[in-house]
C-alpha cells in the first residue's frame, strides 16, 4: 500500500528532478559559488569600500546580476515545463 508522499520502488528513478542538458554547466559553476569562492568576492567589494569608492560595488554588482537575468533568460527561453508540454499535446 503506498500513501501519500511515497514513491513506489519501480518509480523512483523517474521521480527525480529533470535538468535540460544545456543548463547542466550552470549548476555546475554555481556549486563553485557555494563552496567557499565567495570570500573573493566580499575581499575585492570591502576593498573598494576603503579605497573610498563606495558607488563602485553596487554598479558592478547590478552589472553582473543584469548579465545574470540576461542568460537565464536565453538559457531557458525554450524549456517548457511538464504542464505546458502536455496542454500542447492535448
């Protein structure tokens, strides 16, 4: 008998989350970010900090999170999720 929440045992490889291939060296390269790469980026901002440009961080870092915005969306522009794949087959 299987309940809410559970998987049975012939599904749970399909159970797993469906990641396009093009957007595999994505995670790759934000998994670099969370183990231990973003002290550089705090040194070089508190860096500019004392160097007196105060202005200066917050321009990069809008720059880099536009740039950001900009290839997620190229990236992903294409990908249909499970819902919309379904209503066009319908």
């Amino acid at each position: 008998m299987i309940m809410k929440g559970q998987v049975a045992k012939n599904e749970k490889k399909a159970a797993g989350p469906k990641v396009p291939p093009q957007v595999k060296w994505m995670i790759l390269l934000a998994s670099f970010s969370s183990i231990g790469y973003g002290y550089l980026t705090t040194v070089i901002g508190g860096a500019m900090l004392a160097a007196g440009y105060f202005a200066l961080p917050f321009i990069l870092a809008a720059i880099f999170y536009m740039s950001a915005v900009i290839a997620l969306y190229f990236n992903f522009r294409n990908v249909k999720v499970d819902d919309e794949r379904s209503a066009q087959t319908s």
